[in-house]
C-alpha cells in the first residue's frame, strides 16, 4: 500500500504537504471522478472483503471501484496517511420507499478535523447524492455543491443529510421509470450521529447488504461515477447520464437500455471498468436511485 501508486490511480498529481481543506478537497475530488461507486463483485459471485489491503488491491491495482465500505475506508488510509484527522461514523440511509431510516447503521463515513472545525467527507454514496466536496458539519446552513444544494439538519445529536433537487429535463423520457422525478423537491439521504466507529462495528451490515434478498444491493447491479460536469450510472441495463445544471436549475438526463451483449463494453468504456468474472446484470427493486 503506497499513497503514490493511490495518486497515479486518482491521477492526482497536485502537492499533498499542506494539511489543508484545498488540498482534502481537491484528492476528494480526484476521488470520486476516478473510482466509481460499485456493488459489482456481488452480481459476480465474488464477496466484498471488509480489509484495507484487499480494498486497496481491488481498488488501486485493479482499478475498480467499491462501496461505502471500501470508498470511504481507503479514504480513510489516504487522508490518514497524509496526517489528517480522521474519525469513522456510521449513518443510516433513509428509505424512501418506507419514509423511514433502517434500525442499524448501514452506510460508511468520515469526520474530518481540521483548523478547528468539523468536515464529514464522503466518497462512498455515489448516484446522483455524491458529496462533490467535504461538508463543513454545520446544521442549518445551505451548502452549495455542483450537484446541488447539500444540507446538515441537526435535532438532539442526530445529524441529518439532505439534498435540494433541481428539476430534470430527461431528452427520452419513454425509457424513464422515475414517476416523481418534478415533485420531489428535497431528498433525505441519511442521519448520524458523531459517535466514533470502529471498522468492525460494520462487518456486520458489509455481510448482510450483500446476502440479504431484499438488499438494494442485491436487487439492483450499479455502477456510478461522477464526471467533470455531471455523473453516469449503470443500474441492470439502464445507462443514465447526467449533466448538472445545464440550463438555470435543470440538470439534462439522457436514458440508454444496454443490450447484454454491450454490457462489458459499456463497464470498460464508461467507467473503465474490467471485471475477472461473468458479471449478471440485474434491477428487479423498483426504489429510484435518483
């Protein structure tokens, strides 16, 4: 594990001796443009390891991507590493089709401290609700981000993270399953608390979201990373393009189905993703990643 073949991996090629919020920010953003969020190695047999040197082989050598578990973990090595202060927190993701947060933590993430105050980084949530930047941990305050207006509420201890959609002009609109896409104004995305977590407090979820019938994980194949100017994401066969904020306050959303046979084609041209295994592409939930 060396933190120069990480940066040749992000392409990051910036200076990392100054412990400041440019300097996190801008590896961040190397971050997610490079590593795609992704739960592939489910829907190929595969089993995702909770261990930060198969994270990084997987990630860095083979150029993959990853999950919450493993974004964020890594993350955690990278800005350690550099001599940043580094806490993990666990969060639960809202569940939209319940209108409810799950009882246990379910998702990955990171608690920076630095000059004094707070920053949450997370590199590990992907789809359209990417933090593009680190998020000063402040309740109330909007924060403008390239993919929107992200915000912090904060209610007896418990953070919550929440998103103010813009609307979307999608150019084939027959191919779109997505029934609120106009009406949906803000999106909840999850709540935490500051509770420092150790990384065997999620063996238990990394096991569970990847076995579990009903795990969105399970159901749906996703692979997501953000662009320059926006995100591409494949869900089963489903390609959806993103660019953010075309025009005033509307992002332009372009649907393409992929045929079976142009899947891996699609893996490698997409996301640059090349994967050792048959990979079986599916989307049987119907919850909306938008």
């Amino acid at each position: 594990m060396d933190i120069k073949e990480y940066f040749a991996r992000i392409s990051y090629q910036g200076s990392y001796d100054q412990l400041d919020l440019a300097t996190m920010s801008d590896i961040f953003q190397h971050h997610i443009q490079a590593v795609p969020f992704e739960n592939l190695s489910i829907h190929c047999g595969e089993s995702i390891e909770l261990d930060l040197e198969a994270t990084y082989n997987k990630i860095v050598r083979k150029k993959r991507g990853g999950w919450c578990m493993e974004n964020n973990y890594l993350l955690s090595w990278v800005l350690k590493t550099l001599g940043y202060d580094v806490i993990l927190l666990g969060a639960k993701v809202f569940i939209s089709e319940l209108d409810s947060y799950p009882d246990e933590i379910d998702h990955l993430l990171l608690q920076v401290e630095l000059d004094g105050k707070s920053y949450i980084v997370d590199g590990g949530f992907g789809m359209a609700y990417q933090l593009w930047q680190p998020m000063e941990l402040i309740s109330g305050i909007d924060q403008p981000q390239t993919p929107g207006v992200f915000r912090f509420q904060e209610e007896s201890g418990t953070w919550y993270l929440e998103k103010v959609k813009r609307k979307q002009q999608v150019l084939n609109h027959s191919t779109s399953t997505s029934e609120n896409v106009e009406d949906e104004v803000c999106r909840r995305i999850y709540c935490f608390t500051l509770q420092p977590r150790d990384i065997e407090e999620f063996r238990g979820c990394n096991e569970q979201l990847q076995t579990a019938p009903d795990s969105l994980f399970v159901t749906k194949s996703i692979c997501s990373l953000q662009t320059a100017d926006g995100i591409r994401a494949l869900v089963g066969w489903k390609l959806t393009e993103i660019k953010f904020n075309y025009r005033d306050n509307m992002d332009l959303v372009e649907i393409t189905m992929i045929a079976d046979e142009e899947i891996e084609k699609t893996l490698k041209e997409k996301f640059n993703v090349t994967l050792d295994k048959k990979f079986v592409p599916i989307n049987t939930s119907k919850l909306s990643m938008f």
